[in-house]
C-alpha cells in the first residue's frame, strides 16, 4: 500500500511501501524500500519469480547486476 517512487538506481525506479495487513505477520510492519518486481521483470528478468498470485524481486541476484550497471 501507498506505494510511491523515491528515486532511481541505475535503470530502475526505487519505491517506499506499507506492507498489507495480511503480510504484515512475515514481512513485519516497518516501512519497506525497494523495486517494482513487475519492472525489475522487464529489465532483468532472471531476478524475479512467482511467488503465488505474486512476483518477488530476487534481491541477491538483482545487487551484482545492479552494481555492474553502475560500474559500467
């Protein structure tokens, strides 16, 4: 919920969320930073997979990638 877009990094658009209520008892309730999976899916799409109804960004794989675009 109230997803907004905080800046770029490299070509990607950085977001800060509030988890929903339902996922609030894994993910905790802390604000959360991070990328939009369906846009991290279109550039890298080795970094995403379904998790369920849902994609989730593959962070471990995503940061070497990330920091190799940045070096370049």
């Amino acid at each position: 919920d109230n997803m907004q877009p905080i800046g770029k990094i490299a070509d990607l658009t950085l977001f800060e969320w509030d988890w929903k209520e339902w996922v609030k008892g894994i993910t905790g309730t802390e604000m959360c930073t991070g990328f939009d999976a369906s846009e991290v899916q279109e550039k890298y799409p080795d970094c995403v997979v379904q998790a369920g109804d849902y994609l989730a960004v593959l962070y471990e794989k995503l940061h070497p990638q990330l920091r190799a675009r940045l070096a370049a």
